[in-house]
C-alpha cells in the first residue's frame, strides 16, 4: 500500500544532514547523517606519481574504516570484510571515466600528479550504508580544494614545482557527474529506497545502482543472498534513475546553499 513502518513511502528517503568542511586539516571533508546512518568522510590531495597505463591523470584513492563503535558487528575485525566491500565498491563507481576529471589532477605527465586519498569512517550503522557514503564522498569532493603549483624549468632543465601561497588560488574538482548510490530493497512484491536496518531484515535482495545527475546508469550491483527476476530488475532500475535524479537536486541545492554562506556559517557538527 506504498506505507511503510515509519510513515514513509516506498521510494521516499529519510532526512538527511549534510554538512562540509568539518575537519580543519583536510583538503575537503563532509558529514552525512541518514537515520541512524552516519558517516565523516575527509579528502586529502598529496603529490604522487602517475600510473604507468594512465601517464596524463590522477587517481583516487579509497580507504573505509569501520569504527567498532558503530555496530556491535564491526568489535575484533569485523568491521575489516565490509570495509574493503564498501572500498571496491567505490572504485567501481568512480571507474567510470566521466565521473570525476582525473586530467586536471595531473600537474606534469609521467611525473608529478596529484593523488587524492579520500578516507570514509562508519561512524555509526542504521541501515542504507552504501547510499549514505556515496552522499558524504560526493559532498567531500565538492568542498575539496587542491592548491594550484607552477612547474618551474630551469636552464639545465631540471623541473621544480612551486605550490601557489595564495589559499584562494586553488582547483576545484568538477563533481557534476559524480554519481550516487541508490539501493533498492526487494521485500515481497515490492522494493524500497533506504531501507532501515529493520527493513534490511526483511530483505534478501538489495540492488545497488549509481546514478548521475542527468539520470544515466554507471554500475550495478546485486548484494544479498536472495534472487531478483529480470523484470524486478527494470523495475528498480527505473526506480533508482528517478530518486537518483532527486537526490542529485536536493544535494547540489543544499551544497550550494552552504558555500554562499562562506565564512559566515556556523557550524553545527560535534567537529565544528
């Protein structure tokens, strides 16, 4: 009847709080709080070599820490199995070579690029992990700022860099294709977005699908132990491509909103 147990319908999200720039020693940093979901996520940009196969770009980097505080489950080295899951997950979605401009992070081919570790922590689990680090990296991103370096080349013609002094004087990461998670939860007939850890009970298949801003599929992936026929599968396809769209909005408005405040804006969070 498109009613769920907390009131909401079935492609309806809880709310969220999404705030960035919340830890001082990063190039960029967001909080993400779904529910009882919540996530910190810090982007660091530090000077690498270029892979080999990828001389004229830079790369992403992904670590997940599942703090045992979070959940009961991640005590010991539990939480080390989802972690790495969560992480190749992320490369998967970023593989996608539209989803970031890896081009603009390289400063010299072959020999100097930048390499930009983004580090996601569970800092507490309440259903819809994928859906909520998937927000929280895509906001990290967008507050990201790397510092803008001249290649100097003297007359024997060895290179030195030279990073700009000038904070402002920085690149921004292009995140408009960045794309988001949307999990869809198959219990009975019918399938849900964002489920809560209850709801994840009662599901013994989720398809996790990322979406960009403009509605296009990027990856799929089927978790749980249960089975989805073809037809289910278009079904949450089309679902998820519709919520993605929404969420895509409603994250670009409220991150725009929070940088024209600049400096003027309070923080709210336990870093602030």
């Amino acid at each position: 009847e498109d009613l769920r147990v907390d009131g909401r319908g079935c492609e309806d999200y809880r709310c969220a709080e999404v705030e960035t720039d919340v830890v001082s020693n990063t190039s960029g940093s967001a909080r993400v709080k779904l529910g009882h979901t919540d996530i910190l996520v810090g982007v660091k940009a530090e000077m690498g070599t270029p892979k080999l196969e990828k001389p004229d770009e830079g790369y992403l980097e992904f670590f997940v820490d599942c703090s045992a505080n979070a959940t009961p489950e991640f005590e010991g080295r539990g939480g080390e199995e989802l972690g790495t899951e969560i992480a190749n997950t992320l490369y998967r979605v970023f593989s996608s070579e539209s989803s970031v401009d890896l081009k603009s992070l390289c400063i010299n081919p072959r020999e100097h690029c930048w390499v930009v570790y983004v580090d996601v922590l569970l800092l507490e689990c309440g259903g819809n992990l994928f859906d909520a680090i998937s927000i929280a990296v895509k906001a990290a991103l967008f507050n990201t700022r790397i510092p803008k370096v001249r290649v100097l080349e003297d007359e024997e013609g060895s290179k030195e860099i030279e990073l700009s002094d000038d904070p402002y004087d920085c690149i921004r990461l292009n995140v408009v294709d960045v794309p988001c998670i949307v999990t869809l939860s198959k219990i009975g007939y019918r399938h849900v977005v964002d489920a809560t850890l209850q709801e994840e009970a009662c599901s013994l298949a989720s398809l996790l699908i990322s979406v960009t801003s403009k509605g296009a599929l990027t990856s799929m992936k089927k978790v749980g132990k249960g089975s989805l026929d073809p037809e289910s599968i278009f079904e949450m396809m089309e679902t998820g491509k519709r919520v993605g769209k929404s969420l895509h909005i409603a994250l670009q408005k409220i991150l725009d909103e929070e940088e024209s405040l600049g400096t003027s804006r309070q923080k709210v969070g336990f870093l602030g």
